[in-house]
C-alpha cells in the first residue's frame, strides 16, 4: 500500500502558484506606479499618456484572457506557466530600449502583459480547483497572498531600483529574477491529483464498503460548459461587478503614486503607501477568504466592496495623511478579500471542468475597466488639475457594483447525480 505524504502535493502547488503570482502581479501591477514619474518626466508624456500603457495592458489581458483560458485547459497549468514566464522575462528586459510612447505601449502593454496573462490568475485558480474542493476557499485565500506579498515587496524595489541605477536597469533586474523563479518552479505544477496516484482534498480511496451506498446520492450542481456559463445570469452579473472593481483597481494603481506625490508626499513615501495596500490586502485575502468556507460568499463581496468605495472616497477628499492611511486601510482589506472568495465564487457556481475557459472570458471585462479607468481620470486631471472629481465616480461605481453582487445566484443545471459529476461536464 502505497505510504501517505506527510504534506499533499496540493499544498505545494498553492505554494509554488503563490510564488509565481508574487513574482508576477508584483512586478507587472504594483510595480508600474513606481515608473510613472520617472518615464513621464524624462520623456514629457501627460498623464494621460502614460497611463495609455496600462490601457494597452488591460486590452492584450481582455483579448489574452479566453485564449490563456483555453490554453490552459488543453495543455495544462504547467505548460502554459512555463512559456508564459520566459516571454514575461523577456519581455521586461526588453523594457530597457524603450525610447518612444509606441515603443513603450507594444513592450509594455503587449510583450509583457501577454507573458504575464499565462503566468498568473487563470492557470493558477484552474490547477488549484482541480486539486481541491472541501478546502478550495483556504487554498485561494493562501495563493492570493502571493500578489499581497508581491506588491509589498515590489513596488518599493522597483522605486528602490530606480532611485538607485534608473529605470531602465530596474526593468533589466525585474525580467532576469523573472527568469530565475518562475522557470524552475513551473515544473513542481501537476494537473490532478489522479497523476500522482492522489484524491482531491488527499480524501482516502474508496474502498467500496459504504453501508450507505444503497440509498440515492443527493443531486449537485454538475460542471457548466463555458457555454452555459456564458448564457447565464449570475455570470453577467458578477462580469458587471467585477468592471467595477477592475476599474478602481486600475485607477488607484496608475494613479495612486502620482496624486500622493501632488498631495505633497515624498516620491519614495507615495510608492510605499502603495505597497502598503497589498500589505493591508494581507489580511483581507486571509479573513474574507477563510470565511468564505462558512458565510455566503456573495455577502463577503458585497462588504468587500463597500470597503473599496469607501477607501476611494477617502483618498479623493484626503486632506490629511490621516485620511490616506483611511484609504490605505479600507481599500487595502476590501480589494484583498475580493481575490480568493470571487475566484472561489466562479468555482461554486460554476464548476471545474472548464473553470480556465469561463475565467478567460471574464478577462475582457476586465480589459475594458483597465482599459477606460485610467485614461479618463488622467484626462480629467489634465483638465481639472484635480483627482477629486474622478475617483469620487470610481467611488460610487464601486458601491453600485456592491449591490449588483448580491443579485448573483448559482443555477443548478437539470439534476445529475453526485457519482456522475466527474463526468458531466462536456466542453465547448
């Protein structure tokens, strides 16, 4: 009998994922504020110029989003990690001959945003969500604190850098340590636990002896294809939301170092603060998400994000270093509470068999959200000399997509019982 491992292998994925994701959404995210200044400035771009290349970003990820989906569904998690990582890393070393806004958009916004699209989120919730069922809302909870670390770590590494030996070498940096941690930790990722003799959850095997397994076994929500999901009112809903969200996320990350350094904080400050929001997010990513195996997760968005709202007020009439620490406190602990129960959320409502392909097409919400976000409020600053205006509207959009969450319920397919739905979920 073969002996049992002290540890399951699942738990060495999330680790593995968790690294990738600090890895990756710490210097493709929280790190690109840290850029901002020094770019705008050497090269006399407006804001709104600038922020274009996050734009550009949030389109690749909307377009990338289905395709990484579908990638990862029919050559797996490992794979597309992999190549997805050597394409990231060269594409920040890349970085370093950027000499033109266009050169900076097709690098920045295409190269490594495509890397970064097959690195991060989808395959990692898909590996993960095959690994774990009873436990998938503990197992989010700890890889989403990879990007809370990720930001803690980067965004004040990069100013470092740049501060240091310029921006250019700090891109050079970035894609080499690329390199060196996402190559090699790819190839811990094993699809199922079925390849390593293993059950989901390391549940024991069957051994056929159920006094119960007479009576009928209740009825589940078997596996949406993605067309299902696609054709779905929880699914729209939740894309709804999820724009809103996208949106402030986008904004306060391009923008947030810029409008603290206009508030009269120290560069180096300001690119602290925003690292301090995925310290924050710490701690929302652990409570929300471990609380999302005993409280309705849709509740839990629905606080979450009233906590991003009301942080966004905050900075928008912040006057104080008070109140920016308000703001670093609400939308810090709202957005991280948001990552492992909305991503536990799709896999409840949906099921796993094509969790990657539903994930990828929830991405061009996102795209648009990024895409529109900061170019609007850098337009209206350039006019207004003032973020008031616009994050006050991110604020409120924020609150609206609240409301709209708690409209979203799961709609169980025609029956199928619980020893068929291994099998129940045909493709698109």
């Amino acid at each position: 009998m073969k002996k049992k491992a002290k540890i399951f292998y699942g738990w060495w994925i999330v680790l593995v994922t968790n690294i990738i994701c600090m890895t990756g959404f710490g210097t493709w995210l929280y790190a690109f504020p840290a850029f901002f200044g020094p770019m705008t400035a050497e090269f006399g771009w407006s804001r709104a110029q600038t922020s274009g290349a996050a734009s550009f970003r949030s389109i690749e990820g909307g377009i990338a989003g289905p395709i990484v989906g579908w990638l990862v569904d029919k050559f797996g998690s490992r794979n597309v990690v992999l190549g997805s990582g050597i394409i990231s890393g060269f594409g920040f070393v890349l970085m370093t001959q950027v000499n033109s806004l266009i050169s900076f958009y097709l690098i920045y916004g295409l190269v490594v945003s495509v890397g970064m699209s097959g690195m991060t989120y989808i395959p990692a919730f898909t590996v993960i969500a095959k690994w774990f069922k009873k436990r998938l809302s503990l197992a989010f909870s700890l890889l989403a604190i990879g990007a809370a670390l990720g930001g803690t770590f980067w965004s004040p590494a990069a100013a470092w850098l740049i501060a240091n030996y310029g921006w250019r070498s700090a891109f050079f940096v970035i894609g080499i340590a690329i390199w060196a941690i996402v190559i090699p930790l790819s190839f811990v990722i094993v699809e199922t636990p079925e390849k390593k003799g293993l059950r989901m959850d390391n549940d024991p095997e069957d051994d056929g002896k159920d006094a119960d397994s007479d009576q009928p076994k209740p009825l589940v929500q078997p596996d949406y294809t993605a067309r299902q999901a696609l054709a779905s009112r929880s699914f729209w809903l939740l894309s709804i939301a999820w724009f809103f969200q996208s949106m402030a996320f986008n904004v306060v990350f391009v923008h947030g170092v810029v409008a603290m350094t206009d508030m009269g904080i120290e560069y180096l400050k300001a690119a602290a603060l925003i690292g301090a929001i995925t310290s924050v997010s710490f701690f929302g990513r652990m409570i929300l998400g471990l609380l999302g195996d005993y409280i309705e997760k849709r509740y839990l968005l629905f606080f979450a994000y009233c906590l991003i709202s009301g942080g966004i007020f905050a900075l928008a009439n912040a006057h104080s270093m008070g109140m920016v620490y308000l703001f670093v406190g609400l939308y810090g602990f709202g957005y991280g509470g948001t990552v492992p129960v909305m991503a536990s959320l799709r896999a409840d409502y949906f099921g796993r068999t094509a969790l990657g392909k539903i994930q990828g097409f929830m991405s061009p919400v996102a795209m648009l959200a990024g895409a529109f976000g900061p170019v609007v409020t850098g337009y209206i600053f350039d006019q207004t000399a003032s973020y008031t205006y616009a994050f006050s509207v991110i604020g409120t959009l924020a609150f609206i997509g609240a409301w709209v969450l708690l409209f979203t319920k799961p709609k169980i397919l025609p029956g199928t019982l619980l020893e068929q739905t291994a099998d129940s979920g045909a493709r698109l």
